[in-house]
C-alpha cells in the first residue's frame, strides 16, 4: 500500500489498477488451477488497455514455466479472451479504419522504431523506473540478502520467475518503441518485488534485524514521494503522491485568469492542462488552453509537473522576454502564467 507508483495511481481513474487487479487476480488463478477466474482475469486485462496483451503474454510464459504439464488443460482460458480480443479489434478496425496504433499525427513518435542509441535510452530509462522513488532500496536490500543467503536462492525459482517474467516481457515490448517509458507500465513487477523482497527478509533468523529492514523499505517509499528531479530532468509525476497539490494550485490560477479576465485563447499550455475541461474536470460549459507556442502567445500556463516544455522553452521563460505574472506554490509543486515583455 505504501509503494509510491501504486499508491498515486490508486488515487486516480487509472487503467493500471485494472491491469494490475487482472494480473495478480491471473496469477493467483494460475497458483490455484483456477480455469474460470484466469479467463476472467485475461478478459478484464484485455478490455482496458494494449498493455493488457502484453500482460497475457507475461501470464501465460509464467504459467508455462511453473507449470509447464498443466498449461495445455486450461487452452480454454487462454483462446476465449483472445477470441474476444481478436472480434474487439476487428470491429474496432470496421469502424475507425485502423486496429492496434492510431494514425493521428499526435501519437507518431510512439509509433517509431528507436535506434540502436535510443533502445539503450529506453533500456536506463526502464533501469531509472525501477531505482526511483525508493525503488533503490529495495532492489539493493534483495540483492545483499541474496549474497548473504545464496542457499535459499534455489527455492526461491519460482519467485523469481513470477517477477522476472512480466518485467521482461513488458520491457522487449517498450524497448524498440518511441513511446515514452512511463513508471506505471510496471506497477506489476513493483508489487511482485514486494513479495520478493519479503521472502528473503524472512530467510534472516533475527527479528530484530526482519522488522528493521522491513522498516526500512516502508520509509524508503514513504520518502520515495519526495524524490523530485530538478528542471530538465522528466519527472514521473502520475508515480508519487507528490502531484496532488497540482489540482487545487491549477483551481487557484484559474481563479486568477478569470479575474484578471485574461481570454483562454491567449495562453499557452501543455499537457495534462491541455484538455477541455469537459475531460479534465467533467465540467458541462467546456473550455481549453491552447496549444503552446511561445512564438505567439501573450501568456504561457507553466507547471513543473508538465514534462512537456523543452529545456530551450523553460529558458525562455526565464529570460527578459516575459514576466512572471502569478505564482502558487503548494509542497514541490508550482504553477506559474508567465506574461510575454515584448
């Protein structure tokens, strides 16, 4: 309950949580011959995101290497969601003209094969993913257990291929892609650390030394929501809990861009600001920011949980060639209307 990335998305409408929910929900099945809460599972991960697929694949490799006899006697559980899939995609390709990856100019980047340099990229990004927000302890505390008990390593195979399973398997489908690496593809393997992470503690005979390590993983991730980047660096946001003063800072500023009667349509902003309202905030009399174009715009809406504005950008804002109108400042969360000079 306490890890940074479950914790934040929990406190959101997120399709993570399903896909989390259906994943160990799968491999509880698995652990039990469960053939009907499999298929159940399989279905609901399928039905909310692409990532679901990768999911089943994960499910289905690690069913295949605990349990390699008795995967054939539960094919049923495996052709009925991707039957159902397979329809999905076919009646969704009838009625947009495309299947799996949309055409829209705006989604081309995750469409892009990466180079050799930039699957390297992707591959300390997944690294950086798993290290932050009091990852770090947790994966070294594992690590020097392990040293130290190399006896119990072998009962712990199975362990280690339900971890180990959906994190490759998730990564060799990111990797060779442009889409961003986000925190939250690997809420599963985050958790299964967890368990992980447990065993091996409880392999220490001492209880003094199990409740100070377990001690220490809780404060490791109750601190994991401070470890904020500085500008320039891409922060996982939606990862930690540390976001949520943005929503009432983003009230306040709204507030202030009403009263000073400063037209919408004059101020520039990125994403997750970029959205009407009627999405955003359920709001019936819609309204959005435009599309930042510090070129052109009078005013520019910034925040540093937005991972949109490049660093030129950000420097731009800085200089002499605008002014910071209103500020408001809540925990490690700002929002700023910077007004242009000249």
């Amino acid at each position: 309950c306490l890890q940074p990335t479950w914790l934040a998305q929990s406190n959101m409408p997120s399709a993570d949580v399903v896909l989390v929910f259906g994943y160990l929900w799968g491999l509880n099945s698995i652990l039990k011959n469960n053939k009907l809460g499999l298929g159940v599972a399989l279905v609901l991960m399928l039905s909310v995101s692409l990532r679901g697929v990768v999911g089943v694949a994960a499910l289905a490799a690690t069913h295949v290497l605990l349990f390699r006899k008795d995967v054939l006697k539960n094919w049923l559980s495996y052709l009925i969601p991707s039957a159902l899939f397979c329809v999905w995609i076919f009646y969704h390709f009838q009625k947009t003209g495309w299947a799996i990856s949309t055409p829209a100019d705006g989604w081309s980047y995750s469409r892009g094969i990466t180079t050799p340099s930039e699957m390297l990229r992707n591959i300390l990004v997944i690294t950086k993913n798993h290290f932050d927000f009091g990852g770090a302890i947790i994966w070294v505390i594992v690590l020097i257990i392990i040293l130290l008990k190399r006896k119990t390593i072998a009962a712990a195979k199975p362990l280690f291929i339900v971890l180990l399973t959906p994190i490759l398997l998730f990564s060799i489908s990111f990797v060779p892609f442009g889409n961003p690496i986000m925190h939250r593809y690997y809420s599963v393997g985050y958790l299964l650390l967890i368990l992980v992470a447990v065993y091996f503690v409880f392999q220490l005979s001492s209880q003094l030394k199990r409740n100070l390590i377990l001690g220490l993983i809780a404060l490791g991730f109750i601190t994991g929501n401070f470890w904020i980047y500085p500008t320039g660096i891409a922060n996982g946001w939606d990862a930690t809990v540390a976001h949520i003063p943005y929503f009432k800072l983003r009230e306040k500023m709204i507030d202030f861009i009403q009263q000073e009667k400063i037209p919408t349509s004059e101020i520039g902003t990125s994403f997750p600001n970029i959205d009407g309202t009627k999405f955003s905030d359920l709001d019936t009399t819609s309204w959005r920011f435009k599309p930042k174009d510090l070129a052109k715009d009078k005013y520019i809406f910034e925040s540093n949980i937005f991972n949109g504005f490049e660093d030129a950008e950000l420097a731009e804002l800085h200089s002499n060639k605008w002014i910071l109108k209103k500020e408001f400042l809540s925990m490690q969360v700002y929002v700023r209307l910077y007004e242009r000079r000249y």
